[in-house]
C-alpha cells in the first residue's frame, strides 16, 4: 500500500502504485503516473502528462512536469533511479518532443531541464546547471555547477563542463569543455577511467582530441581529415571522428 501523507494532495486522476512514498505538501496533478519504489519527499509538485519509472527519489521543492504554454497537456516521461534534488524543476515538452529523463541520473540541486530536453543516462549534473529547450544531452556526461547549454544542441557522452561553462553549439563526446563560450580543453580523462576505459584508449582518446583542438575554441577540420585517412583507427576515436563530420555535413 502507498505511503501518502494526509497533507498531500492527490488528483484522484493520478495513478501510483502501491509502494510509492509521498510527502506532506506535495501535489500529484491528474494525468501523473509514478512507477514502484518511488519516493517524493515533501513539498514536490509534479503535474502535466508525467510519467515516472521506478526507484526515482524526488527531493523537497522539485518540480516536475510543469510547463508555461501547454499546462496539464505538457509531456515527460522519467526513467528509473534517477534522484532529483532539491528545487530542480523538469519543464513538460509537447507531443512530438516530449521532455526525456533517461536513468540513473542525478540532477543537483537548482538545476533545469527545459521542455524538450532529452537526457540519457548515467549523468550527473551539479548545482545549478541550466539544460535548454530541446537539447541532447548523451549518456555519462559530467556537469559542474552553473554550466549553461543552450538550447537546441548535442552535448557528447562521457563529456565534461567545467564551473560556468556555456555551452554554446554542439560538443563532441568524451572532450572536457570550458569557458564561455566554450573551449574543448582535453579528453574527460577522469570520467573515462571512472567509467572503465582501459588505459590505451584513454591514451588514443587523448592524443586525437589534443590533435583537432589543441584546447582551441574551433575544431580543426584539417586535422579531420587527416585523422579519417588513417588506418586501424581506436573504435572511440572513430565514435569521436564520425560524430565531428557529421556536425561539419549538417552545417554546425
């Protein structure tokens, strides 16, 4: 049986299951759905066509689902073990880009996904990280506190951004981003050890990005080209050479 406070507010609409815990002070709106072994602390808003999976953890003051333009009709749809902190709030996208929560993230506390975001799994995005409207944000990456990515880009997996990076058009994955605007600084050699890259590919991952920026605000297409041409490429620096020709092919 559910664990509800009686100082919660349930629409009799919303459909949780039978384990979930809910806070005093929270508000559960009608067309919500929350999978097993949820918790919702207290004073958690969730609203608009939400689905959550299950195992999530939503810390107090998080807010989830909310939405200017569409109210209830906005749409998000949340994986399982994510944990969101405190006052994190998740905009609803619409029908045709809804906002993706993939799993076992963790969003720190402050931070925002804009409507339409799509993000992957095993991130970790610390305070105050502000992910815009309909960006990608790939799977293990790594952001510091008050990163900002824009709207409508691809930010890399296995990808870093230092404190108060901004990112502003796509990056590649695996690279360490800073500034802003940003500048791809080195291989996110500390992810890709924590992630259990063996040591030659952390190698190879290094001496490409090194190679095309040379911690550079612009990549070098020369440097590309090159690169393309040789054979017995490592797999991740070919992952790496594809996803950079074809940002270049679709104008980026």
């Amino acid at each position: 049986m559910a664990n509800i406070s009686d100082k919660a507010i349930i629409d009799p609409g919303a459909r949780i299951s039978e384990d979930v815990s809910i806070g005093p002070f929270c508000y559960i709106g009608p067309n919500v759905k929350i999978g097993p072994g949820c918790k919702i602390d207290n004073n958690v808003t969730i609203v608009g066509n939400t689905t959550i999976g299950e195992y999530n953890r939503l810390f107090p003051m998080a807010i989830v689902g909310t939405s200017f333009t569409t109210g209830e009709n906005g749409i998000c749809v949340m994986g399982n073990a994510n944990t969101i902190r405190e006052h994190v709030t998740i905009y609803a996208g619409v029908e045709d880009n809804p906002t993706v929560i993939g799993r076992n993230n963790l969003v720190m506390i402050a931070s925002q996904v804009g409507a339409g975001a799509n993000l992957g799994d095993h991130g970790i995005f610390a305070n105050n990280t502000s992910i815009g409207p309909g960006s990608h944000i790939e799977d293990y990456v790594r952001t510091s506190a008050f990163s900002f990515i824009d709207g409508e880009i691809t930010l890399g997996a296995y990808s870093f951004t230092a404190g108060y990076t901004h990112v502003n058009r796509n990056a590649p994955p695996f690279a360490m981003l800073q500034g802003a605007p940003y500048r791809v600084r080195g291989a996110n050699t500390h992810n890709l050890k924590a992630c259990g890259f063996g040591e030659d590919d952390i190698k190879e991952i290094k001496l490409a990005i090194h190679e095309l920026y040379n911690g550079k605000h612009q990549l070098n297409v020369a440097a590309l080209t090159k690169m393309q041409k040789r054979k017995h490429l490592n797999q991740y620096v070919r992952a790496l050479l594809e996803s950079l020709s074809a940002e270049i092919e679709n104008g980026n």
